[in-house]
C-alpha cells in the first residue's frame, strides 16, 4: 500500500506574504504538486474558515488570506480558475466576515471572493450515509471541478479541533448545519465528506487558537503550514502537532473507519519537518473555563461527551461576550445522566444533549449530538432573555 504523503513547512516568526507564499509552494511541491489534480480551464473551489468576523488579525479566528492567495495564485498559474468561497457559521453575515478581514483586499486586486450564502442552493445525495440521506449545498460548490481546503488549524468547543474535515461543513446551507447538530455532527461531518472531498488540504497553522477555539480561543503562534490530498491524514497529522491522538478526534476517527482516508501513521509518511520537532500540546476546550457565576451549577454525569462539554462552555462564552451572565444564576445545567442534588426545581434545569434521560429533561430540553451554542444559550436565558 503507498502510503498518504502530508507535508509540514515551517515560517520564521511573524512571517509576511513572500514567507508565508514560500512555505506554500514548497509544501505542495513536497507532496507532489498540484499537476495531477487540476487542469486548464478548471473552476477551483477554494475554501478557508470564515466562521465568524475576526476580532482583530491575531484572533487567529480565520484563515488567514496570505495561506488562500498563495493557493490561488499557484491554481491560477495552472490556467484553472480560482474562486475563493465559503458559509460562516449559522447567523452569521459571510461578507462581514469578508469586509473585516484581507479577503476584501483580495477581492478588490481582483480574486474572486464569494459569499456562498448569497448564491443558490441545491441538495444533492448522500449515498449510504451514517445520519444523512442528502445535503443541502451551493449551486456552485456542485460546478466545482477541484476543492481545496484551507483550514485554520484550531481546538474546537464541540469537536476537539477542527481542521480539514470538519472545514467541509461550512458547504452546507445554514438549515443543515443546523440539522446536522440535531442528527449527529461526528458521523455527519465523515457523510458531507463523501460529496464534498477536497483534492488538496493546505493548512494554515501559523497563527493557531488553542483553548475554547474556534472563535473564543488563545492565539498561538506556530508558524507551520501542513499540506496533503488526504484530508484524514491531514487532520491525523495536525491532531498529533496539537497533541492529540488521532482516535480521540472522533470526526477523524469516523473518516478514516468510512475509508475516507488513513489515519494510523503506519501508513502516512510526514516529509518537511519532523513531527516531533514541531508538537506542541494546545490546551483543550474542556480545559479552559469561561465563566464562574454564584448560583450557576454545571453537572455532567459520566456518559457526558466531550461534545456536549465543550458546547456548554462554549454557549456561557458566548453569554460572557453578549454581556448577558445575570441570567445564570438560579440555573443548573445538566449533561449525560448525572444525580440532581436534592431542592433543585426541574424548571430551573436546562438539560442539554441527547444522552440525559427524558425524565430529566423538562421543558428546557436542548436537543441534539452536540446540540448549537445558539440554542444552549436560548434555554439558558428563556423568557428572561426576551
């Protein structure tokens, strides 16, 4: 069996546009160039994070447009055609994120810069999938002869760490990234993958979020640039330089089992660098504590995944940064099947997940597997937040 080929480039600190375009070209040529996957003529979908408007450039909360150009640049010399697109994350405005960032720099030297959202859509098929039958996507991500991805390497509230596979949801039309938070976002995201698997994956992991990634996340710099066209050997790879095992990733782990790609290192060989030169362990979402309010409780019982911790402390994030935590006093979260401590009123616990029992759920269930930030907050908050 030949072995999947990922590359690791490492930048000097702070790098600019001609290091970072360095690090780009010669990761993609040490795994092969990108002769064999595009030709003339080709519209090339590239496809970087924009989950929400960075704060400020060193947020490292999206690709940064310095990794997408140099990308685009290389497809361009190809004779194919770059366009440069993406959905942000569910209620979020894609061209804010674009405004607030280089992208708008980039669409004005004359790249093309799409907000999916605006464009149409179309279902298409999923054939033998694990919690989808079909999904709804752009009209344009299906006219796409290449797919690229180009991740931001970042822990992730929900799903450890998000890199190429997990990038693959930012395809869907809001409706179904809210769906597939209902059904089940490890297995969905392996069944978005077999439509949308991207040919190429070029990391940008110069400027990384560790903690309540991947918009509250720690900035932290590590000035790498990981490439392959095996995404879930990609991902093994960068779960390893963070500090992962590849199987603690469940998006990871339900690729690789689909056959999506390999993730043993058996299989992989790592060219440029050396892993073990450049791991650094990031700490992790469930590590990093948002908030501590009197009168607020958090439970979680033993069944609780990472999934729904993380989630929950992800939503009180997001409830610190709205300004809105005089709502959580007299509130009592729960998660999995924990024993509810004696004098707790049911209609002050919010349960959260699908793994808490229906006896214990109440009228402020928040369903799902993890369920949305979004709607953790809202069975927070109740009549309260109106």
């Amino acid at each position: 069996m030949l072995k999947s080929i990922v590359s690791i480039t490492k930048t000097r600190r702070n790098p600019d546009f001609k290091e970072i375009e360095k690090a780009v070209r010669k990761g993609i040529s040490l795994i092969g160039g990108i002769e064999d996957i595009i030709s003339s003529g080709d519209l090339v979908l590239i496809n970087p994070s924009w989950v929400a408007p960075p704060a400020d450039p060193e947020s490292a909360v999206i690709t940064c447009p310095e990794v997408t150009k140099a990308v685009a640049d290389m497809v361009r010399e190809m004779g194919a055609e770059p366009v440069i697109a993406e959905s942000s994350c569910v209620g979020v405005d894609t061209e804010k994120v674009i405004e607030n960032s280089g992208y708008n720099d980039l669409r004005n030297q004359g790249y093309r810069v799409v907000d999916l959202k605006k464009t149409a859509k179309v279902k298409i098929p999923i054939d033998n999938g694990y919690v989808l039958k079909e999904v709804e996507t752009f009209e344009l991500v299906t006219q796409a002869h290449v797919i690229i991805s180009v991740p931001k390497l970042k822990t992730h509230d929900q799903t450890e760490m998000t890199c190429s596979l997990k990038k693959m949801k930012g395809l869907e039309s809001d409706k179904d990234k809210r769906r597939m938070h209902q059904v089940g976002i490890f297995k969905g995201i392996s069944d978005i993958n077999t439509v949308f698997k991207p040919a190429l994956t070029v990391v940008d992991a110069i400027l990384c979020q560790e903690g309540l990634g991947p918009i509250f996340g720690r900035p932290l710099e590590m000035d790498l640039v990981v490439a392959g066209k095996d995404p879930v050997s990609v991902d093994s790879i960068c779960s390893q330089i963070i500090g992962y095992k590849p199987e603690e990733v469940l998006v990871t782990k339900f690729a690789a089992e689909r056959g999506l790609g390999v993730m043993d290192n058996e299989f992989i060989e790592v060219v440029g660098e050396k892993l073990e030169k450049v791991k650094r362990r990031f700490m992790r979402s469930i590590e990093d504590n948002p908030v501590q309010v009197e009168g607020f409780s958090l439970i979680h019982g033993g069944v609780t995944c990472t999934g729904c911790r993380n989630g929950v402390m992800s939503a009180l994030a997001d409830m610190r940064r709205d300004n809105q935590l005089m709502h959580l006093p007299g509130i009592t979260v729960i998660t999995g099947d924990p024993p509810i401590p004696v004098g707790i009123s049911k209609d002050s616990i919010v349960a959260v997940g699908q793994c808490v029992p229906a006896k214990k759920r109440g009228e402020r269930f928040v369903k799902g597997c993890p369920p949305n930030n979004v709607f953790i907050v809202q069975a927070i908050m109740g009549e309260r937040g109106k």
